[in-house]
C-alpha cells in the first residue's frame, strides 16, 4: 500500500538499469535532496551546523569510501583518520600556497593527492588480506600522523604545530573562517556529499562494483575468470582515499578551522568511521548514511537529555554512549551483519506486501 512497484514497467534497459528503477525511490530521493538543498538552509541556526549537519555530512563522505573498500572489495582499512589527515593538511597546503585559487579546487585536489597516498599503502593488499592488512594500514595511520608531527614543513614552521584555515570565499561568500555563515558552509559540504554518494552508487553498480564484490566474496575465483585483483583492489584503496580525503579537507577547512593531527585524527577517528559502517551495513551507501547519522545523533541525544534534562554527570553520559556503541556493534555482527540498512531493506519489502499477511 505504502510501497509498490506494481505497474511500473520498463521499456528498455536503459530504463531498468537506471540508479533508482522503481518510481517510488526516486520521487523519495528527490523529496530529501530538496528538502536538503531548498528548505533546511533557511531553518537551521549555528547549533543546529555545528553539533549535528556539519559532522553528519563530513563523516558521510568518510563512510561512503570506507564502505567501498570494506563492504564491496571486502579489504580492511583502519588508517581512514590517517588519509582524513593526509586531506587536511594538502587542503591546508594548498589554501596557503595557492591563496588565488578556488576553495572547491582545493578540496577536489586534496582528494586527489590523498587517493594516490592511498594508492602507496594499498600495495600490501596485493599480498595479504585479512587480520594481516588491517595491522598493514594500522601502521599507515600511525605513519601518517607521526610524519605530520614531526615535520613542520607540513603545518609551516608554526611554534605550535596546529594548521589554521584561512579566509576563503566561494562566489563572494565566506565558506572558512570565522565570518562564514552557516546555510553557506552546509551548503557547501552538502554539494559534496551529493556528488559522493552519486558517484559511489554508479561505481558501485557498474563494472568496478562487480570487480569489487567478486575479489571480496571469493578472490581466487575472481581472479580466474579475469578480474585483475591490482586493479581491483588498488582502484577500491583510491575510491576509498579520495573520498577519506575530502572528508579530512572538509573537516579541517570548513568544520573546525584549526587543528592539531594527533588530537583530531588519531586512532579513534579510524575506529569511529569503521563503527558507522558496520552498524549502517556493510555494501550499502545507505547504510554509510545511516551509520553516520546515528553516531552523530547518539552523543547530541545522551546530551541533551541526560545531561540537560536529567542532571546526569557529563562522564556518566559519555560511559553510556560508549556502551550503547559497543553493544549495538556486537548485535549487528551476531544478529544483522548488514546493519541498519538491512533492517530498512526488511521494512521495504513488508511495506510492499501491507496488508495483506507475508
């Protein structure tokens, strides 16, 4: 009653392989982007930015790459805060080196440089795989931020060692420092989240997405009726970085405006990105989405009410959001491994049989 696709027929593959085939979900994706772009702008205030859309969008695009590597290439990645930081500070670089140059240059470029690093530390992929990988790119976070420390050339000599985003404007409107507004700095992460979770879903349902699900369900197979696990798996570690990258240029440039790498982008940055996609689902953008709305949305929740509300003490909250983390993460791996996504899948397909019994 509330979901159907009856009657909604297809004349040409053309029309069946589009992105979203059925009627329903593309007048439903249409509604949130609208919604997204025409409506919340106007509504929202400083809060509202700053503690919930800003980190929601930023750790999105995160999620995404890091569900493309571990949900669809079935490869493990714990230095995503490493390649966030690898975009932060090429974004820092370039806003400083290039001052005349657009800050949407900057950020697609940061991307760039942080995809061919992860190019470099997707190597080891080739050879090993599993628990072995994951410590591969353990030591690559912890490369990454030792290199940021102790180089200054990297933070510019500064007696501090924190990176500081300069002014920069897009179309004659502050997007960094201290004057931007907050509808322009939504705004202007929402244009990436968009383009994100647009190319990622086309990736992912072409030939690079089938490449991917065929060296993570069985690579031997894969690779004998021709799937090239290099390329395979290194375009999975650059889709992964690039997006990582952006997201580290955002975080840096447009949310917090000043950081220090170890204390931003350290080892529970990792943990956190993987945390979203494991309790969103795993080979889902969906669920990329999901995951990063609920561990945004959790701390904001456990604040305001339990803090504000109850009187409860700050630490206690903070305990309570970690156990409610770990626990959720044990029950999605034993109970629903594809997470939050699945869940929205089963609720789909009930609505398509409502009210009839299934």
């Amino acid at each position: 009653m509330f979901y159907r696709e009856a009657g909604d027929f297809k004349t040409s593959y053309v029309d069946d392989n589009q992105t979203f085939p059925i009627k329903f979900d593309r007048y439903r994706y249409y509604a949130v982007l609208l919604i997204a772009f025409a409506i919340i702008p106007f509504v929202l205030n400083d809060y509202w930015v700053n503690a919930v859309f800003l980190p929601f969008l930023i750790y999105s695009i995160a999620a995404i790459g890091l569900n493309v590597l571990v949900g669809y290439c079935g490869q493990v990645s714990l230095g995503t805060g490493g390649f966030m930081a690898v975009g932060a500070y090429a974004c820092y670089k370039l806003m400083t080196s290039f001052p005349d140059v657009n800050i949407l240059f900057h950020v697609i470029i940061s991307g760039g440089i942080t995809a061919l690093v992860g190019l470099l530390f997707g190597l080891p992929s080739l050879r090993i795989k599993g628990f072995y990988l994951a410590v591969a790119t353990l030591a690559a976070q912890f490369f990454l931020v030792w290199l940021f420390n102790r180089v200054p050339w990297f933070y510019n000599y500064s007696a501090s060692g924190q990176i500081s985003a300069p002014e920069r404007t897009l179309l004659g409107i502050a997007i960094t420092g201290p004057n931007a507004p907050a509808w322009a700095m939504y705004l202007f992460c929402l244009v990436f989240v968009a383009a994100s979770a647009i190319i990622a879903r086309n990736l992912t349902r072409g030939a690079f997405g089938r490449k991917w699900m065929a060296i993570r369900d069985m690579d031997i197979a894969a690779e004998i009726i021709g799937v090239d696990p290099l390329k395979a798996k290194l375009s999975a570690f650059a889709v992964l970085s690039f997006f990582v990258g952006i997201s580290g240029a955002l975080f840096f440039s447009v949310y917090l405006g000043a950081v220090e790498v170890g204390e931003v982008f350290g080892i529970q940055k990792s943990f956190l990105v993987l945390f979203m996609v494991i309790i969103g689902g795993l080979g889902s953008i969906f669920g990329s989405f999901a995951g990063a709305a609920f561990l945004v949305l959790l701390p904001v929740f456990l604040k305001n009410v339990l803090v504000a509300g109850l009187g409860w003490p700050t630490d206690m909250a903070a305990h309570l959001e970690f156990m409610i983390v770990g626990a959720l993460i044990i029950t999605f791996l034993i109970a629903e491994p594809h997470g939050l996504a699945q869940l929205w899948r089963v609720t789909k397909e009930k609505l398509r049989l409502w009210p009839f019994p299934h």
